[in-house]
C-alpha cells in the first residue's frame, strides 16, 4: 500500500516527502526573481508541455 499526500497551491508540507514520478528529462535550477513571481526558465522545445516545479528548499 502507497502512502497518498494530498495537497492544495496553498498547503506547505512540515518535513520533505518523497515524490514518485516519470518523465522525459530532469532539469534542476534556481528560480529567479520576475516582478512579484519568480521564473524558471525551461528549453523552448519544452514550450506547450506538460511540466511539474517542485521546490527543494524552503
């Protein structure tokens, strides 16, 4: 049996969790300040793709 964390946008976990998924490439970078957001900017083959950002720090 799998252990299910279910979040909204607005739920912060308290401690790391791991995270299973599949994909195609793995990018790792910073996000930088845009305005009052921030940017990840990805290669613009990957323009119209699904893509999921997961935030490593707090």
């Amino acid at each position: 049996m799998h252990n299910c964390i279910v979040m909204t946008t607005k739920d912060l976990a308290q401690e790391p969790f791991d995270i299973y998924m599949q994909g195609y490439e793995v990018l790792e970078k910073v996000a930088s300040q845009s305005s009052s957001s921030g940017r990840v900017m990805v290669p613009r083959d990957w323009v119209g793709k699904k893509v999921r950002i997961i935030r490593m720090e707090l």
